[in-house]
C-alpha cells in the first residue's frame, strides 16, 4: 500500500500514488500521463515509477526527494539510467504544496531540504522556507514508502505497531498471539527482496522447531564475520580478471516499450564472471589445531601470504589473504587444515562413485572451456567419473589414491592452460600430486600407467577422444589389480 502526504492539493486530480500507478502501467496497455510528471521519492520504486512515466510518453519528467544527491536511496544504477533517459533528479527537495486549477494539479512547489536525519541517524527532516523551486506538472506522483494492508487483519487480536507493522519477537518470530508467526515486511518494513527471503529462512527454522518438538525458542542467526579488505600484497599476486559488463539497450530503444533492456550472460561469460569470486572466507580453516607440528609449509607454499604461525605454535589463517586455493591443504603433513568451500567430504563423495573405469579430477571452471556444462557435470561417456574440484591446486595425493583404493582402472588429472589457472602456479600443484602418485603406483606395482596428467579438452568431442585413447592404453594394462583385493573383501 503507498503512503501520500498531506499537503495542500495533494487530492487534486492528477495526484497518484506509486503503487498503483505501477500497477496500471504494468497490467493495463491504456496507462497514461500527462507531458509533464514529477515523482516524489528517492528510491528504487520513485526510479520505477519515473522510467515507467518516461515510457508511457511523458516528455518532461523530475524526480525530487529530500535526500542529497549522496543520500539517495536507490541503486546507484537506477540514478545512472534514469539519467540517460534524461529524467531530471533533484535531490534535497520537500514538497510544500501541489497547485491546483479547477481541480487539477499544474505543477507543484519545493522546499529546500537541509538536512533529512538527525545526528541519530533518526528521520527528522528541516526544511529553508525562503529556497522554493517550482515545477510544471500534469501529473504528481507520490513514492515516498510502501506500508502492508492490514485490513485483512480488522477485528482480530493482533497487535500491530505504531508504522502499521504487526509486533513480533524477533528472535522466536512469534506475533503476540500464540502460535502465530510473522516474518518479511509487514514485520520490518520495506528493504530489498533478499533481506525478505532471508528474514522468512529464519522464521522458517522457528517454525520447523515447533512443529517437530512442541518448543518455541530464539533461533540462531548466523551472521557472517565480516571480511575486511585484501591486504595490498595479496592483491599484486591475484590473477586480475577484467569484469564483463551485461548488455544494457540504448535508452532511446529501451523508451520504447517495457521490454526487459538488460541482457543476461552468454553462459561462457556468467561461468567466467563467477570464476573472478575468490571466494574470500571460504577457504582454510584450521581444523584440528592439536594436529599443527608448526612446520611452516602451508606458510611457504600459499600464493597469498594467508598462513602465519601463531604464538601458540599453530598455523591460522588470515580470512582477508587466503582464496581458497586449497593447495596448503594438500601438502599439511598433520592433515589439520580444512577447506571450507571444497572440503575433503564433497570430494570423497565424489571419488567414491568411480569402482571401476576412469575417474577424472577437473577443474570446475574447466567447464568453459569444454562449452557444455552437461558434459561435465554428467559425462555421457560410459565408465568416467568426474571429480569436480573448485581448482586443480585443490588436488591432494589423498584423493588420487582414494580412487585407485576405490578401483578405479586409471586416474585422469585436467587441468586449465597455465594462463587460464585462476590460481598462480595452480596447475604445477596438479602435476606434482599427480607425479607423485604416479611413483607409488610404480613402487607397488598397480601401474604407473594409470595415472595420467593432461591438459583441458577443447570441447566435448576432444573430451570424448582423450577418454577413448586413455582408456585404450588402460586395456592394455587390464584391470586394476585393487579391485581383485576388493572383490575378495
Ligand atoms: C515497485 C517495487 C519494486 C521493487 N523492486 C525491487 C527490486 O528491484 N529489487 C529488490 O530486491 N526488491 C524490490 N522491491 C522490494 C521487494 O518487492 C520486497 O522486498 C519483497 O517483495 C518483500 O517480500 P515479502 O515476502 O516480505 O512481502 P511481499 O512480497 O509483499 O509478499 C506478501 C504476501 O502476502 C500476501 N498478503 C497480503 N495480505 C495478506 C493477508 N491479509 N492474508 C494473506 N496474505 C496476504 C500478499 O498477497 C503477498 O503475496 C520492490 C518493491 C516494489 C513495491
Ligand atoms: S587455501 Fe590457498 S590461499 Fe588459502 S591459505 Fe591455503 S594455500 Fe593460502
Ligand atoms: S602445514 Fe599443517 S602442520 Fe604445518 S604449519 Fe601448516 S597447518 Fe601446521
């Protein structure tokens, strides 16, 4: 429901409110305005209702809030593209009244707004009656909040606050009436649609809680530590990758209509775009710190500089440094590290469906350059197991030898061209694991054979030919002589 505000003229014909003004304009093809609007508002729905004018055929539309130019609420993209669709913003303006003649609104007069918060941050706007801007409207349009509908609610019990929100406890998400709940925002208030799935995830776990014991208690929201900035020494050794912009239409074409002007992603350049997260605070915990021998070789093999010995003699690791590169994992002598974002029991998972046949450790991101997400995520050639690792730095001779313990007739490692590698040196990790366990399979026999290091297919089909071949030299060498030991077990 939006809110007006009680100014003179503000009943005048012409006057509307946000939301139903977006409505029409979005469910009825006869929507109209005048040549001249002015939206009341700085936030993302003022920005709406003002593009939404601009389409509908207003020639000169403004847009005025109280809040200086810094202060405006709304994305600062929305600011940007109202701008090119020559809507003209006027930030630190009040309306004072709306002219009216014969009962219709020609315009409207500003205030100059001083400031918008006290020093509280409390909303406590002060206004200069001496500063006045007069503006020519056909239309005006107030967007000033959004508040819910509690008609629905009339005549019943629950209590409601003072700003039109139902009262609730927000730890137990519980209304003041027994067993009912209340979450998104009728409880908080306007805010961004995530905020709302994310207050309604947590009522949902209250709820969950009593239905399955009876019990109404506080839930736990986690909140996540916040990171602080990557330190510069770090920065100067991550990999830049340029961001890609998504294709937005001219404004001129984009007035034309209401057609979506933003274009997605071709799926080549959203997996790349996902690539350049470092994944910053998902990475190396210590896990097991009574496991830590202080040896130093995760602080001496890590590209970041994360790892430092603390003055209790055991490893930590700087969640602002450290991407999640896996490689101190691998090479812990104490197997105290975990890897928060791919962590040793996703991977087994996933070695462990390969009893037989090929089992092949890639690089997720190794899925563009195959072009077919599909192919690797479910590879359609008969007796391949994928093992998708964030990188092939992840790679631990653990994994290698869980598969070969597992059965597996060969061992396939791909790996990223160097220069594709997200992480510096990634792919060398990759080939001495690899190098590694081709020695033990020597030393005992199974093979050295088995274990191949190759580079990324160029596609599906030079996928489907690097099996072929592996698995032509695999016949060769017959049947993992593990899996006889297996079979007897
Ligand atoms: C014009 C506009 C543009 C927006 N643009 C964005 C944006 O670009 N990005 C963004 O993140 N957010 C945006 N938002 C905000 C976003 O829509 C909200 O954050 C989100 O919808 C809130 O979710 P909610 O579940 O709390 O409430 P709602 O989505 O409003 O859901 C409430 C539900 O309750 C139902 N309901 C109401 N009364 C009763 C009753 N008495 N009994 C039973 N059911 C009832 C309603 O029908 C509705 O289905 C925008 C909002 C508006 C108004
Ligand atoms: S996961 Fe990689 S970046 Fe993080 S601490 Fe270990 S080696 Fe360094
Ligand atoms: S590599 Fe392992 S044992 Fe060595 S300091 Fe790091 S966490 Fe400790």
């Amino acid at each position: 429901m939006s809110r007006g505000i009680p100014i003179p003229g503000a009943d005048a014909d012409g006057v509307l409110l946000a939301l139903p003004f977006l409505k029409e304009a979005n469910f009825n093809d006869n929507a109209t305005v005048g040549k001249k609007v002015v939206v009341i508002g700085g936030g993302n729905v003022a920005f709406d209702v003002a593009r939404s004018a601009k389409r509908l055929g207003a020639q000169q539309v403004n847009l005025c809030c109280l809040e200086s130019r810094p202060e405006i609420p709304a994305f600062s993209w929305e600011l940007d593209e109202a701008a090119e669709e020559d809507i003209a913003i006027n930030p630190s303006w009040g309306p004072k009244e709306i002219k009216v003649v014969d009962g219709k609104v020609v315009g409207i007069t500003f205030k100059r707004c001083t400031h918008v918060f006290d020093e509280n941050r409390m909303f406590s706007p002060a206004y200069n009656e001496d500063e006045l801007l007069d503006i020519e409207a056909d239309n005006v349009v107030f967007s000033i909040g959004q508040g819910a509908d509690m008609n629905g609610f009339t005549g019943t019990s629950l209590e409601v606050d003072g700003r039109g929100r139902i009262k609730w406890n927000p730890a137990t998400f519980q209304t003041n009436l027994p067993n009912v709940f209340a979450c998104g925002e009728v409880v908080t208030g306007p805010g961004a649609a995530v905020a709302a799935m994310r207050n309604a995830h947590d009522a949902a776990t209250s709820i969950e809680t009593f239905l399955t014991t009876g019990k109404i208690e506080p839930v736990t929201v986690l909140k996540p530590a916040p990171i602080g900035k990557l330190p510069d020494f770090t920065t100067l050794k991550i990999t830049r990758k340029d961001k890609n912009d998504i294709s937005v239409m001219d404004p001129a074409e984009r007035l034309k209509s209401f057609v979506e002007a933003e274009g997605g992603f071709e799926l080549q350049t959203a997996v790349y775009e996902a690539q350049r997260c470092m994944n910053c605070g998902r990475g190396a915990t210590m896990a097991r710190p009574e496991d830590c021998a202080a040896c130093l070789s995760c602080v001496r093999v890590c590209p970041y500089g994360a790892p430092y010995i603390s003055e209790a003699r055991v490893a930590g690791f700087s969640w602002e440094s450290c991407q999640a590169c896996g490689i101190c994992a691998s090479v812990c002598p104490g197997l105290a590290i975990d890897i928060a974002y791919n962590d040793d029991t996703l991977i087994n998972e996933q070695i462990d469906k390969g009893t037989s046949g090929v089992t092949v450790f890639g690089c997720q991101y190794a899925v563009p350059t195959i072009k077919n997400p599909a192919s690797m995520a479910s590879p359609s050639i008969p007796g391949v197991n994928m093992v998708r690792l964030m990188c092939t730095s992840r790679l631990d001779t653990r994994h290698l030898l869980r598969a070969v313990e597992n059965g597996a007739d060969g061992i396939a490692v791909l790996a990223c061209p160097d220069e594709e590698c997200r992480h510096r040196k990634g792919v060398n990790w990759a080939e001495i694991r690899t190098n590694e366990v081709k020695k033990v399979l020597e030393a005992t026999g199974i093979g050295a054979g088995r274990i191949a290091f190759m580079g990324a297919p160029g596609g599906p089909e030079a996928f489907g030919r690097m099996m072929g071949e592996f698995k032509a030299k695999l016949d060769e060498l017959g049947p993992n002589p593990v899996s006889k030991v297996l079979a007897v077990d």
